[in-house]
C-alpha cells in the first residue's frame, strides 16, 4: 500500500520535471525566435530558425517522453540555455570579446 504512494509520487514528480523541461524548452524557442538573426551568425551558431525548430522540436519529444529521444531533447534544452544564450545575449549587450 505505501509502497504504491510513494511510486505514484515518484511517477507524478517525474512527469511534472519532463513538463517543466519541456515548457523551457518552449520559452526557449520564442526567444530564439525574437532574438535578431545576425547576433546567431556573430556568435557563429545555427541561424535562428534552425534553433527554433531544434527547441519546438525538442519540447514535444521531452513532453510526450519518447525513450531516447526524450533524452537527447533535454541535452538540446540544455545547450541552447547554459551555452548558445549567454554567449547571445554577451554579443548583444556588446561583451564581445575573447
């Protein structure tokens, strides 16, 4: 009897994690998708449309948790977060440099 509590808990727990990856994910896109197409070329990344569609894309497969995919979508997330947006807003604020 607990025991089925406690696997529902850790079931719903994991369910709202994989809603909240994803729900970045979409937020993510937006942003990729209102940030200006030249700051993508200067930061020498993928056009603005090609990491739109990575997030979108990546925001479905975490959402309905696809079994690999599910995983390779949240690394994408977090790419474009800890790694492609800092270095674009860093280009648009005008730190630049090396």
């Amino acid at each position: 009897m607990l025991a089925d509590y406690i696997l529902f808990a850790a079931s719903l727990l994991e369910r709202i994690i994989y809603i909240a990856i994803a729900l970045s994910g979409l937020v993510g896109a937006a942003l990729a998708a209102s940030t200006r197409e030249d700051a993508f070329t200067a930061g020498d990344r993928h056009s603005k449309w090609i990491w739109t569609a990575i997030l979108l894309g990546s925001a479905v497969v975490v959402y309905f948790r696809f079994p690999f995919l599910s995983w390779a979508g949240m690394v994408a997330i977090g790419i474009y977060w800890f790694d492609v947006r800092p270095h674009l807003r860093s280009i648009l604020s005008g730190n630049s440099g090396w």
